[in-house]
C-alpha cells in the first residue's frame, strides 16, 4: 500500500532528517558517530541519505513500553 505524499520523501538528506526530528545537525552526527543514528546511504559525492522506512524502523526500535 503506498500512497504517495511529496512531504515525505523516500531518501531524506541530513538537513531534512534533522528538521523533522526537530534536533541539530551536530545531534544528528553525534548519535552517528556512537552508532546509535538510523541507518545511512553514502552517496558517491559522500553526501548522506536516509532512507524513510530506515528512519521508521528506528523510530520504532525506540519506543518504550507504556
């Protein structure tokens, strides 16, 4: 089932990970750098992607039980 929405991209750069998170980039490169950030694409001009369903399944792998 995909429903196509242009907010929501499939790969999300840095800038557009950090901006919906709501956290810096320096955040974002901190929990990169302990292993702890969602799984990244390296691009061969070494930029970053995220894939959206990798940021979700991180989101998930973090949620608390109530």
């Amino acid at each position: 089932m995909s429903t196509a929405n242009p907010t929501h991209r499939a790969h999300l750069t840095i800038a557009e990970l950090c901006a919906e998170l709501g956290v810096a980039r320096s955040t974002f490169y901190d929990w990169r750098a302990a292993k702890k950030a969602p799984r990244c694409i390296k691009l061969p001009n070494g930029e970053l992607r995220i894939r959206r369903t990798d940021l979700e399944n991180w989101l998930d792998s973090l949620q608390v039980a109530a």
